[in-house]
C-alpha cells in the first residue's frame, strides 16, 4: 500500500459517512497534493473556502456543534497557525466550558509541507505537533508516519463515540516516496 493511495482510500472512507464534510482551500478546486486525494468525494460534500483560517476553524467548530463532522483541510501546519485562537480556546475548549453539555467531534487534516525536489521555504514546512498537543487538551492528535497508519487513524477519528476531535498530521514527502 501506498501513502497517497491510503490517504485517498481514506478520503472515500470518510465520505460514506452522511455527516462528514469537507472544507477548506483546494478541496474543489485543484491547488495542493491534498487536493487529488478527494477525487473520488462526491462535490456536494467539498466547501471550498477562502484563505482565511481562523474563520475556516469557526466554522468547523459551529459545524461540529450541529452533529456534523467536518473534515478540515488546512494544507500545512504553517497555515493551520492562522487559526489557533479558535483550535485552542474554542473548539478543544467546547466541552469544558459547557461542562461536557456539548461535544464536538471535528477532523482536522493537516501536514508537513514536502521539500523534496524543491524547497518551498521554511513557512511551509513547519511541524508543530508537540506544540499543539501540549496546547490541546482534548483533541488528539496522530501523526501519518507510515502508510500503514493512515486508515487507522481517519477510522478512528471518524469513529469515535467521546466527543473529541482530531488532528491528523501528514507529510508531504511520503506523498510519492512511500
């Protein structure tokens, strides 16, 4: 098996789900490695959205609340660091603040921008999972080292019945090298 393709078997996998969305940039329309694992997601279930990530992660937190399961793609950890007023204090926060009256369970896709063969520069290859987990204290957050651990991790995102959210952490390199 290989990293793309477990990543876009994923994709489909979540998409049979009836409360699953996804929303970002280049979700319908063609612009990141992201972009081509969703092919086979119906469009009726792609939000496309503008460059503006901390409205994104608002909306993913509003949709999570209605029972919805969004699947938010932020390309790169370095855009993903737009929105971490509302990843931090409002979207792990939920269920604290309303004393587990309200759970949310929200996918949140991103990676580690490929520098193989062409460097993008360092405001787009940060990896900022420690940071985030010591920052988070209900969302978990998975790291894709492997092909093997790509459908385990989304199933288990989707799947999961506590209320929480999930970060899932890509590399763009193992794109066409695993």
């Amino acid at each position: 098996m290989k990293y793309f393709d477990e990543l876009k078997r994923s994709m489909t996998f979540l998409a049979q789900d009836p409360r699953t969305v996804f929303i970002g940039q280049a979700v319908a329309v063609a612009g990141t490695a992201m972009t081509n694992t969703l092919k086979d997601v119906p469009a009726d279930r792609l939000i496309e959205l503008p460059v503006a990530e901390e409205m994104q992660m608002g909306m993913t937190t509003g949709m999570a609340l209605t029972g919805l399961v969004p699947v938010s793609i932020f390309p790169r950890w370095n855009f993903l660091l737009c929105a971490i007023n509302q990843l931090v204090n409002h979207l792990d926060k939920v269920a604290v603040m309303s004393s587990g009256g309200f759970k949310t369970k929200a996918i949140i896709r991103t990676g580690v921008g490929s520098e193989r063969p062409l460097h993008p520069q360092f405001q787009h290859v940060g990896d900022f999972t420690d940071a985030i987990r010591a920052m988070c204290t209900t969302i978990d957050v998975i790291r894709l080292e492997e092909p093997t651990d790509i459908f385990p991790a989304y199933e288990k995102a989707l799947l999961r019945d506590d209320g929480r959210s999930t970060i899932v952490v890509e590399y763009g390199d193992f794109y066409g090298e695993k």
